[in-house]
C-alpha cells in the first residue's frame, strides 16, 4: 500500500480545512452523529470523481457507487415512512410527498446542515468552480453518505439518520402544501438535472362544452415526458406534470 507522504498530508489539509484527515472524518461523524466502524467508507463517500482525475495514485474509488445505493436507500426509506403515517394517502399523493422530499435541492439542503461539502475530496479545477456548494454535488455526496451508512451499520443506523433530517422536511412540505405543485417540482428537477423547461401542450379535448375533459402533453427537451387528463388545463397540466415527474426521477435514478 502507498504510503501518504507529508506533502499529501498537507495537501489534504488545506483541501478540507478543518486539520489532520482523522480530524475531518472526526468532525464530520459528530456532525452526523454517527460513528463508522469502517471509515473506508465514509472516506470514499467524499470522493468526487474529480479528485480522482488528479490523484490516480491513490488506491481509491469515487463515491458514484455509493451514490447509486443511497439514493435506493432514500427511496426504501421515505416510502415506508410514508406507508406508515399516512394510511389515508393514496398512491399518488405519497410519490408526491416522496418526490418533494428526496429531490436535489432538498438533498442539498439536508446536505448543508451538516456542512457536507466542506469535507469533500475535489479536483482543483472541481473545488475552484464552486462544486463544494454545487446543490447536485451535494445532492450526490448525501446519497453516498447514505450508502456508505448502510453498508457500515445496516438499515438500524441508516433510518433514524435519514428520519432525522426526513421527517421535518415531509412536516414542512405537507403545511407549506408543496407536494400539490406538481408542475413546480418538475420544473425544479428538469431544471436542475436536465437543465431543460417544461412545456405543456393540449392535445385533445373532449366532451360537451360544460363538461370538458383536457388532455395535456409535457415536453422536457424534444421527448414527451408524461400525460395527464383533467376537467380543467390546469388540473390536466398538474397529472401531466406528476406522470413525468414519476417515469423521470425513476429514470434518473437508475
């Protein structure tokens, strides 16, 4: 095994700013409030493939991997809250309140109270643009966390860490009635992963004129993203928005 020189100990030093590398593990664990039995893997929950780029000699892995299963586990562990507190809700209104919670900006927002990008392994050029404040970075780094978690502790530590910041946000969405815009939290996504605006478009209307019933059509980019229907354009607008919101975060997630 390579052994760390003082040079990329000083380096590591100055890229996390809060000392030693033992430290910045410490520091962050505390933050959380957990603590790893194997801090490999929170090591590797901070390794943006950036870093790598520049560091190709260090026998390590980005955190993409540990980004995919967290973001599984966030899924498994919001849908089964939900199941649970909210028996009245039906299908629909829990993928709503699921999709508004577990979403990048949201991530990133639970990301930066614990000050998770300051912790982060970048590239220069990564770390010079701004990436530790990047809310898809965050985003990205959370869900690794999230894994990383998983894989040390199992789901007996990973759902009261992820309930922690969970809970307030389903409280928060469902007063503030945020799960309901479904057409804003597409535009919020598409904007943020696909850097594309939806457009909406009707086509078909059917039925008396007292008693229409509207389909529209979402357009992300140049693809059809969803269908809705609706006795008004606007209610037909917000299914269009939920269908795509649906088939595209499950896409983005695989």
């Amino acid at each position: 095994m390579r052994r760390s020189s003082s040079s990329d100990t000083k380096r590591r030093s100055r890229e996390s700013g809060v000392g030693s590398w033992d430290a910045r593990l410490a520091a962050l664990q505390e933050a959380c409030d957990v603590r790893f039995r194997d801090e490999s893997l929170l090591r590797t929950a901070l390794v943006h493939r950036s870093y790598l780029y520049e560091h190709q000699d260090e026998p390590t892995e980005s955190n993409e991997r540990l980004e995919y299963l967290g973001d599984a586990v966030l899924t498994y562990v919001s849908s089964l809250y939900l199941y649970r507190q909210f028996p009245g809700l039906q299908e629909g209104e829990l993928t709503a309140l699921r999709s508004a919670a577990v979403r990048a900006e949201t991530l990133a927002k639970f990301a930066r109270q614990i000050d998770l990008g300051r912790y982060l392994l970048l590239g220069h050029g990564e770390d010079k643009s701004g990436g530790r404040t990047r809310p898809l970075l965050l985003s990205s780094v959370f869900e690794a966390l999230t894994g990383a978690l998983l894989l040390d502790q199992g789901l007996e530590a990973v759902t009261p860490f992820l309930e922690r910041f969970l809970v307030p946000e389903f409280q928060a969405i469902l007063a503030e009635g945020r799960h309901e815009n479904h057409k804003s939290l597409l535009q919020e996504f598409t904007q943020a992963e696909l850097q594309a605006t939806p457009v909406y478009r009707t086509v078909r209307m059917t039925g008396p004129s007292h008693a229409r019933t509207f389909t529209v059509e979402v357009v992300v980019g140049d693809q059809a993203a969803g269908q809705g229907e609706g006795r008004s354009k606007r209610e037909a607008e917000q299914a269009a928005a939920q269908a795509a919101l649906e088939r595209l975060t499950g896409a983005h997630s695989q």
